[in-house]
C-alpha cells in the first residue's frame, strides 16, 4: 500500500510542476493541440477524464473545435499560483533533509525553480483517502477533489482540473484491497491504511470495517492517539462517512502512563525506568487521573457507552489498579472498568475485557456529532476546541483568518474539521 500511495502521490506532484512549466514555454494553440490530439479520422475529443473540468467550465458543447478562444484558453490554462501550492512529494524513509528542497534545477527547466519539500507517505492526503473511501468510484470521486492550490485569481485547482484522477486511481485499485491477517492465536485481523492521527483523521479504512462487519458479530476498530484526537476524528469523520455508529468505547489505561500524566519522570528510550514507574506510588497515580477521566468525558459527549481496559503489568500492584478501576466508574461514569492481561495470557487475559464490552454494547445509547456540518468553519474549530480541549475560546492569527475566509469563499465551509495537533 506504501508504494501505491507514494507513486500516486508523487505523479500529482509531477504533473503539477509539468503543467506549470508547459503553460509557460507554449502558446495556448500549442497547449491546446496537445491536449486534445487529432484521431484517425481528424476528430478532437473530451477525454473521460477532462469531463469535470468541462462542466466546472460551463462548457457544453462536445467537440473541443467548437469552444470559442475564451474557453479553449480557460480550459488549456490552470494559471497555477505557485506560492499557493500545498502538495508536496512523499518519501517512505525519514530523511530531514528532504524537509526542505529546491526543484526545477535541470537545465532542461530553463530555471522554473520552486522551493517544496518531501513528507512522509503516510502523511499524504491520498492514504487519508485510501481509509475514508467506500468504493472503487468513491475513491476515483475524492482523488478528482484533492486541491492542490490556487490558480492566480483564488479559484482552487484540483486533481481533476489537472486530469490525472484517473491516473491516480488505476495505481491505487489493488492498494484498496484491505489486508488481512491474523494474530498468534487464529483471529482475523484486517490491516488497511495508517493516516497519521496527529495531523489527518488517524483511522483505519472504512472497507475493512465493513467487510468485517459481515464476517464477525463484533468488530474492533482502532482510532489513533486518544481520544482527543484519533477518536474524536473516528466519531466526527469517519463515522459521517461510513454510516457506522459505535456501540461502545473501549479506553485503554496504563498504570505508567497515568504516572507520567501525573508529572512522573521523563521517560527517556533505552534508558532505565525510573523507580516511580516500577515501584508503587499512589500519590503520583492520582495526580494523573483527571487525564483519564477527561478521555471518558469526550467519548460520553458523543453518546457511546465506555469501558476502561487497564493493560496491567507486572510491576503494577493490587492498590494501584483498584485505584484507576474505582475512579474510572466513580468519577468518570464508565459504564465498568477492567483488567486486561491479554499482553501477557493472550485471549485468555482478555476474557473479562471482551464480558464487559459485550455487555456494554447491548445497552441502549444514543449516539451525536459533537457539531453539525452546516455550522460555520470557526464555529467548529471552537467547538473542538472548548468541548474536546478544554479551550475557554479560540485566537486567530490573521493568516489563519485569511485561510479560514478563503476556504469559506471556495465553497468548503460545510466539511468536516480535521484538527491538527501534536501527540503530546
């Protein structure tokens, strides 16, 4: 799938510096014959793939011949705006200094140069499509919207205006293909997509659900980063998407963790634990309850019951599970909190989790949006803000201004809000 989503997302990337460099060595004749090549019998055509930009034209005739210069110019010339342009190239290797890149240094390129850069494949918008897509037309429907900037007038330039949507979904048409596996003891295990929870919707793909969900009685779907970030994008994205509703939240503890919410130790990779996280501390453990209690809080807000699974570990004692098991249903309002020794015992350590998720599911729920899509842009971003972090109110930059009333302007306004943050 990796490599399926850098070659697709990588053509974008060059079919923009292309296009851009084309409209500015050829005339619009030039540009317009080859785009639209004579066939056997001396007929221009509309390719399927240039029918979106046709309609988005206003353009009605069937024959390119018949558009008056006007529109054959509209139509040959995005106008790219190069200082507007958001998509970049990705890589599958951490490579920082690739962060930051010059292209169009070939001598060829007749010094069309652009500062861009190269992220990370997982961080593209084409594996945050690749999870949200249904079907094979759904996700030839969504690569044809990806906008990759302005042209020079503010209009957006998409997939589709450029012509390469199709492109895009013949090098993804295997890659949307969930993969299946299964874990040391026999149970199905579907791994399809890993956007990034921290700055795309962090989720996996809606087709392995589905197919799941016609293979199982009960499915459990992973959303990345706690609560605040990959479930609350599960709930308010992903779910708008698939139709799905969740029966019941499944929140996962540590007892280590809770200490380093509680202003424990750094905890440094490959370095010794520090004996606050191996030794029992009560004290450290409550200072970093809230933090739990405030995950359950979020997934309450959306109507879901929730069960805490505490994966306990050895050095955990008795007094500090009973703890966060107490405080769990007490203060927070799950519905029941359990241990879970599934990492150590397998499915065997997992059998009081699965009870207890079981019989939470059966409960009557009732599930909402935290905010509906016909709210204004920063109506929404305030909401998330206030009710998922705490927010007393939101400050905007006068880019971040811009941005927002730009996006307004484009006809965006009514999607979705996909909250970037860091994991910390």
């Amino acid at each position: 799938d990796f490599h399926a989503i850098t070659a697709a997302n990588n053509l974008l990337a060059a079919a923009i510096d292309a296009r851009m460099f084309h409209e500015s060595t050829q005339s619009d004749e030039r540009l317009f014959a080859n785009l639209f090549p004579k066939d056997k019998q001396g007929k221009r055509h509309f390719s399927i793939g240039m029918q979106d930009r046709k309609k988005k034209l206003g353009i009605e005739t069937d024959d390119p011949d018949e558009m008056t210069e006007e529109q054959k110019s509209a139509f040959v010339r995005l106008d790219i705006d190069p200082d507007s342009i958001t998509w970049k190239r990705v890589i599958d290797t951490n490579d920082r200094f690739l962060r930051g890149i010059t292209v169009g240094e070939g001598p060829d390129e007749k010094g069309a140069t652009r500062k861009t850069g190269f992220d990370i494949t997982v961080a593209s918008e084409i594996m945050a499509i690749l999870a949200l897509t249904t079907d094979l037309r759904d996700m030839r429907e969504r690569f044809g919207r990806i906008v990759i900037g302005t042209n020079k007038k503010g209009e957006a330039i998409d997939a589709n205006d450029i012509g390469v949507a199709g492109a895009l979904t013949v090098l993804m048409k295997d890659a949307i293909k969930p993969n299946i596996l299964q874990t040391l003891e026999g149970t199905p295990v579907f791994v399809h997509a890993g956007p990034f929870a921290n700055i795309a919707h962090g989720n996996s793909s809606i087709l392995a659900d589905k197919i799941a969900l016609k293979l199982a009685d009960y499915v459990i779907t992973e959303s990345g980063f706690g609560a605040d970030m990959g479930m609350e994008k599960f709930f308010d994205i992903k779910c708008r998407y698939s139709g799905l509703v969740p029966d019941v939240v499944v929140l996962v503890a540590t007892i280590r963790a809770l200490k380093m919410h509680g202003g424990g130790p750094k905890v440094t990779a490959g370095k010794p634990l520090d004996r606050a996280y191996i030794d029992e501390n009560l004290e450290l453990l409550e200072a970093g309850l809230p933090n739990m209690l405030h995950h359950i809080k979020i997934a309450k807000k959306y109507g879901a019951p929730v069960v805490v699974a505490v994966n306990k570990f050895f050095t955990d004692t008795d007094n500090e599970v009973e703890l966060v098991l107490k405080a769990a249903i007490e203060q927070g309002g799950a519905v029941d909190a359990v241990v879970s020794e599934h990492w150590e015992f397998g499915g065997e350590g997992a059998v009081k989790l699965a009870e207890a998720v079981i019989k939470a599911s059966e409960m009557p729920h009732d599930f909402k949006f935290l905010y509906p899509l016909n709210a204004s842009i920063k109506e929404k971003i305030e909401t998330i803000a206030k009710e998922i972090y705490n927010a007393d109110g939101v400050d905007y930059s006068p880019e971040a201004d811009a941005r927002i009333s730009a996006y307004e302007r484009l006809g965006f306004g009514g999607s979705t809000i996909c909250m970037a943050k860091t994991q910390y």
